[in-house]
C-alpha cells in the first residue's frame, strides 16, 4: 500500500491520517519512507486496537522498519507482538511550515528475511552489581537513528571506551526500543522537537507518545507542549529544558514559548561544548536562568550532554551519587538533584552538615563543609544565593559556609578560557515558595540581547 501526499508551507500544522485495513493472516510487515524531506515530521503507526506500534519521523537515516511478533526481529523504535488484523492508522503530524512531497509504504513482508541482531530490550527493570558511589552518564546524544552521524555498532564502542555508565538515548521524537547489548542501564528516552523554537529531553518513557494525539492545529504551542508533559509526567518520567540560550545566526534553539516552569524538572547548562563554533556564552546564561530560579525557590537541576551529532560522546559526562546500580535510582537520584556535571572527569567530593554525609540536592540547616579535588586545575567559585562569596585557583577546594533559610550554596568550575567545567548542583536550606510561574519571567531577564 502507497501513501502519497503533499505538505502545505502556508499551514504551521498539518495532522495528515490514512486509514487501512490489514489483514487477518499478517505476521510481519515493514513500513517504508520512501520519500520525505529530511525534516522533523513525526510519522507513527497504530494498530486496530489503538497501540502505537511505530514512533519515527523523516528525519532519519533509517529508512525501513519491520515489525513482527518478536522484538528480536523488529525494528527499532517499533514494538513488538500479535498484528491484529481491522483498521490501522499511519499519522503524519508537521509541526512548522514547510513545503515537500512524501511517500509512505506499507508492505508485507514474506520469506524468511529478517535476521536477528545482537541487542537487548530496553527496559526500567534493569539492576546490575554496585561497584561505586558515583556512576557517570550521557543525556544527550543522537545517532544515525535521527540526525546524527554515527551508528549504534560504534557508539557502542564509544561506551566502552570512555568507560560510560549509563546512557539516556535521546533521539529526535522518537524512542529506542532495543541498544547494543551493553551491561549498563539505557533508560528509555527521547528529545521532543517540535520546531527549533523549544527542544526538551523526556527521560524515564515506558511507553511511546503518540505526539499526534496531543496537538491541535488550533492550540498554542505552550498548550501542546503542556499535554505532552502531563502524559510524560504521568508515565513517571521528567523534562529536562536542552540549550536554553543557543542562539546564532545560523539556527535558533533556544526556548522561545512561554511555558510553566514548573512542568521542568531539569536544565541543561553544559550542552555540546565540542561542537564547531562553539561558544560556552550561551551555557553560561543558562546557568544565569538557574542561579535565578534557584533564588526564587524552584527546585530544577542542572544537567549536561554532549548532544553529539558526530562521533563525540561523553563530553560532558553527568555524576550520580546512587544507592543502587539501577535505572530506577539513577532517575530518583537526578530528580533529586544528587548529580553534578564534569567535562574533568570524577571530581572527589565530600559534604558534611552538623557530622552528617550530604550530597548535592539535599536539604541542609547551619553550617556546611565542603571538600573537593580535581585531577585539572580550575577556578573554582563558591556561590551563595547568585553570589560569587568565595574563589580560589587550583585543583582543591576547602570551605566552611553557613546556610541560613532561604539560601542555597553552589560550587563550578571553570576554565582560563572561562569555560564551565564543572557544575555541582546546589545544596539548600529550606527554599522560600516560587513566585515566578512562566518561562518568560526569566527569559526576558537573562536575554535582553
């Protein structure tokens, strides 16, 4: 079956829709994109009995996706099982303007043709053996999957050899179902793009959005954005806001909709510092947003990603302090704030608050210690509530700081080129309520450019 269509550039959203019906004795089928722009449409496919089966968009490498009755031999981003037979849905959702021809195919598939791959499912249930404190992943990255260049055989060798922990495969719109059989957790995850006007990470899916069945052509995009969310929030998952700031003249990617600041759970403030022409201006106003928002009480952390599009990976790296080598803990203790980021390496840190361990993200009252080494030499800022109140120049620290209600206490560092480094999420002692409830509260503080 051939589906042909045409995209309309005077509409900023297009829900396109064909029904068909599959038959009875189907075992396997594929679906085919043979022609399409290289763009951020998502395409998905739902069975008779309303299960998403297929989440992809064009903007892919991948061009063929099997689907049959076993993981094993189906396609990534595809799920598995019985193919009911009665009417199936393949949706097409363009979300910003663009003018270009598609053409999709459903085909079955006969013969035996699909070979088995050496993967494994992904799946929030994974535990392995604890072997450390601090454990240390990548949060955003992207293969040939989606838009990036490199593919799933080497980048599994890119793991092994930065010694990689953990990773959350944040691929455009769509999420991986099955990796390179690696002992590490790999959480289910995806970057949402609806357009270059807001990109956000979901970590933690247990099952695949749908993204047609959340936008209306007649909703804001702030209103869609927010649907979205809820249903990420309600698969136990969190958002994380990528590259606020990144702005140039070649591409904006930073944040333009006012949206609730309390759907964020994360932002990034270290994002792609090895890419071309990169410039850490754009990772420090994120940083700015965060000492504003952690002044006016909200608890979202800091995160960073290599966002590779190339064969880089793992610069920067995220630190979790976990209590179980677990997909599970590694969420809880993100959420926690319990993490810091490094483009250095492991930084040893201890915390102490009245002779008790703390660690980043905790609660504290009175006075605080902190050491801390690094294997580079930094500077290193000790910041209270927005505040630079100490600094020093070297590959230790020592400090001894009191933290009365309201503030927070912070540690970076950063480079002679005044690169950020390392970001340490913040400790706390009971932060006041949030009065600022919208994007724009900070945006139009922090980019006044």
């Amino acid at each position: 079956m051939i589906f042909r269509g045409k995209f309309d550039k005077d509409k900023n959203v297009e829900k396109i829709e064909f029904k068909f019906k599959m038959d009875e004795d189907v075992k396997r089928f594929s679906l085919n994109l043979n022609k399409g722009p290289f763009e951020h449409i998502i395409i998905s496919l739902e069975d008779s009995e309303g299960r998403t089966r297929v989440l992809t968009s064009f903007k892919t490498s991948k061009k063929k996706y099997n689907v049959t009755n076993h993981w094993e031999t189906t396609s990534n981003c595809c799920i598995p099982g019985a193919i009911p037979s009665g009417e199936w849905k393949l949706k097409i959702l363009k979300t910003y303007s663009l003018e270009d021809e598609f053409e999709l195919e459903i085909k079955r598939e006969n013969g035996n043709i699909l070979k088995k791959e050496n993967m494994k499912k992904i799946s929030l249930r994974e535990n392995y053996i604890d072997t450390k404190e601090w454990y240390a992943g990548e949060l955003h990255n992207h293969t040939n999957i989606s838009d990036g260049n490199i593919n799933l055989k080497d980048l599994k060798q890119e793991l092994i050899k930065k010694n990689i922990d953990f990773i959350f495969p944040t691929e455009h719109n769509s999420v991986l179902t099955k990796y390179p059989d690696l002992d590490i957790p790999v959480i289910p995850s995806t970057e949402l793009t609806l357009d270059n006007l807001g990109h956000f990470n979901l970590f933690g899916l247990r099952k695949l959005i749908d993204y047609y069945d959340f936008i209306d052509e007649k909703d804001k995009r702030e209103e869609s954005l927010k649907k979205i969310f809820t249903e990420v929030k309600s698969q136990g998952g969190y958002v994380s806001l990528n590259h606020p700031f990144h702005n140039t003249e070649r591409m904006f990617l930073g944040l333009f909709y006012n949206i609730d600041l309390r759907d964020l759970d994360f932002i990034e403030v270290i994002n792609s510092p090895t890419r071309e022409n990169s410039n850490p201006y754009f990772d420090k106003k994120a940083l700015e947003a965060l000492d504003m928002l952690w002044s006016d009480g909200h608890k979202i952390f800091a995160v960073g990603g290599s966002d590779n599009h190339g064969t880089v990976l793992g610069d920067p790296l995220n630190y979790i302090r976990l209590d179980k080598y677990e997909s599970k803990d590694i969420l809880t203790n993100l959420k926690k704030g319990r993490s810091y980021i490094s483009r250095v390496g492991e930084i040893k840190i201890k915390m102490e608050n009245n002779n008790q361990v703390i660690y980043p993200g905790d609660e504290v009252e009175g006075d605080v210690k902190i050491k801390l080494f690094s294997s580079q030499k930094l500077i290193w800022k000790v910041i209270k509530n927005a505040q630079v109140v100490g600094m020093l120049v070297g590959n230790k620290l020592e400090i001894s700081e009191n933290l009365n209600e309201g503030e927070y206490l912070r540690i970076e560092g950063i480079s002679e080129n005044d690169e950020p480094m390392v970001i340490i999420n913040p400790i706390y002692n009971k932060l006041k309520e949030p009065s600022m409830e919208k994007w724009f509260n900070v945006k139009d503080v922090i980019w006044k450019e």
